[in-house]
C-alpha cells in the first residue's frame, strides 16, 4: 500500500507539472552575454542557420561560406563558374539548397526569359575540424527557394514551382515569392513582384499578400512582403506605406510589420517602422529592423513594450534554439563588405 501511495504522489507531482503554464519570455527578458563576429567578402551575404547547429553558411564572392563558433572556423568554397549563392537556404542538418540572384531577365529584343542558373543543392559535411562540400543540380530553373517539409518551393517567372528532392518540379499556380509554413499546410504568396520588376502583370504594383492558412481557408494583406510564419501557426510580414520609389531602397517609403493571428483575423501593427521580421523558433518574439537603425525586439502578445536590442546591424535571424541572434553590420575595415555579428543570449522567463 505505501509503495501505491508512493507511486500516486509520483504521478501527481507529474501531472500537475504537465498542466503547469508554458513559461513565456518577454523582449525586456534576453540578454547578450558575449558576441562574436565573421568578416564577410559581400555588402549583402544573406546568412543562413543550419536547422540543428550553430553553423551559418552564406553568400561569398564567386561562391559561398561555412562559419563555426567555437572554433572561429571560417571556410570559404568557390565556384567553378564564378557563381554565387543567392538566396541560400537550408533542407535539412547536411543540405542546403541556392538559386540565381534574380527571377528573370529581359533580353535585347524585348523578350522576358528566367535566369538561367536554376537551383543547386550542396551536401555539406562538418567532422568538428573541416567542412566538405558537393554541389549538384537540383532544378535548370527556379529562384528564391524556401522549404516546405521535405520540398522546395521557388519562382519562375510569374508562376510557383514545387521541387522534390530528386529535382521533380510541379507547377505551383501563378503567383510570387511563395512562402511555405516549414511543417504545416499553409502557404504565403505575393500577388505581384511588388519590389522587384513585374513584367507579366497589369495590377497595382502593391497588390496583396495572399495567405492559405489550408485548402480553401485564406486571408489578404494588402502591399505586404517578407512573410513569415510563427511557430504557433500565424504569420508576420512587412507593409510597405506605399509604391517603393525610384532609385532608392524599397523601404524608403515606410514600412510596418503587421500580425496575422489566423484565419478571419485582422493583421494587428507590431510597429510602424520596421522591416525584415523574424520570429523566435519557440516564443513570442520577432526580431526587426529598426527605421532609425540595428535591431528591435517586439512581442505578438499585447500590451508587451518593444525592446531596442543593438543599434547597429539589420537583417535579425534567430538560430534553432533561440539562444543565438544573428545581425549582420557594415565592416567599417573594408567598405563595401559586411561582418556577421552572433549575439549569444541569455534568457530571464519574467
């Protein structure tokens, strides 16, 4: 009997543990404990985590670039062809996958063609010591891939593609810029190019951003970009206050990041000036770019305030776990290229 009695209380303990709160962490509860750097060859190197690691791989000159903490390792693989990783994205631990730097060009006659590079995929190998790499066709077309589950989705033209591993392509429906939820059913997509050159469609430049939460099931933000989706299934993106502007960045406009909780909800302004959201692998945080310059932290719960996290760099991306940030900063050293700036965190549940 006592030790039944022993065995319930076990149980208690575990149940109530079980039924206890999730913590949840607030911006004004992370902290930087130390921060360390990676020089870079481009102005723009488009840094990427690996999904399980702390390794970064980005865009180089002719080529790209493994970073490793720890070890300060900095590996640098060039092309053959002199080509460079655009838009690099990882599949998996040992994968990740690259296009051309744009959709598609016009030729001197007039005619709108895709750029001819297509996607490549590179197996990546890391001992703890060096990294090797393979690099294989995955796609003869297809720019700015993203992962959706086990596929690629990418742009041709005006239309969606959806790529398999084994480089078999299924056409997506006409639209721009996809944007898979990387485990779930839904999907984003822009209605026009909005700031890149729309050749193909008569539309207000802005149009909308077109999220399919499932099948049937879908929301509209008008002049929206970069979606994002939140590990709780909704999803972040940037408005642009209006048409971008010749000559001048696409942002010069004004932007906003706005909230979109799921279906039927309306988008809700996470602040009004910012850009490049990116929210945490597992809490209620989006990482921005700040208008006045470096990096902000908001909260998608209400009545949480903003907090200011650097005021140099742009360009936020969280690593797997949460514990590392990501900014990338002007390499004032050698103007013109760019430092990858990890910030290691510490975090307070509050």
């Amino acid at each position: 009997m006592r030790t039944l009695a022993v065995v319930l209380a076990v149980a208690a303990v575990f149940g109530l543990a079980a039924c206890a709160p999730r913590q949840v962490l607030d911006p004004s509860g992370i902290s930087v404990i130390r921060t360390y750097s990676f020089p870079t060859t481009v102005p723009d190197p488009e840094p990427a985590w690996n999904p399980v690691n702390y390794l970064i791989a980005a865009r180089t000159i002719q080529g790209f670039a493994t970073y490793q903490e720890g070890t300060g390792r900095q590996e640098y693989f060039e092309s053959t062809e002199g080509r460079e990783s655009y838009h690099l994205v990882w599949l998996n631990r040992d994968q990740f996958v690259f296009g051309p730097p744009v959709n598609a060009l016009r030729t001197t006659d007039g005619r709108v063609v895709p750029a001819a590079e297509g996607l490549t995929v590179v197996d990546v190998v890391d001992n703890g010591f060096k990294v090797q790499v393979q690099r294989r066709p995955l796609a003869a077309v297809g720019y700015l891939p993203r992962r959706g589950g086990d596929e690629i989705y990418a742009q041709v033209q005006d239309k969606m593609i959806i790529v398999d591993r084994y480089g078999a392509v299924r056409d997506g429906g006409q639209g721009f810029f996809p944007v898979p939820q990387p485990e779930g059913p839904g999907i984003a997509w822009q209605e026009t190019p909005v700031i890149e050159p729309d050749y193909w469609t008569s539309k207000p430049p802005l149009g909308r951003l077109i999220i399919r939460w499932k099948p049937g099931v879908i929301s509209e933000v008008p002049g929206a970009v970069q979606a994002r989706w939140l590990p709780s299934g909704g999803l972040v993106c940037t408005v642009l206050a209006g048409e971008p502007l010749p000559a001048k960045p696409w942002y010069a406009v004004g932007t906003k990041v706005v909230l979109v909780t799921g279906p039927g909800a309306a988008p809700v302004v996470l602040s009004e000036d910012c850009r490049d959201p990116d929210p945490h692998p597992s809490q209620p945080i989006v990482a921005v770019t700040a208008a006045d310059g470096g990096v902000r932290l908001l909260s998608t719960r209400p009545g949480i305030q903003a907090q200011s996290f650097t005021t140099v760099g742009n360009s936020p991306r969280w690593s797997f776990d949460g514990q590392r940030l990501l900014t990338i900063e002007p390499n004032s050293g050698k103007p013109g290229t760019a430092l990858l700036k990890v910030h290691v965190l510490r975090s307070d549940f509050r």
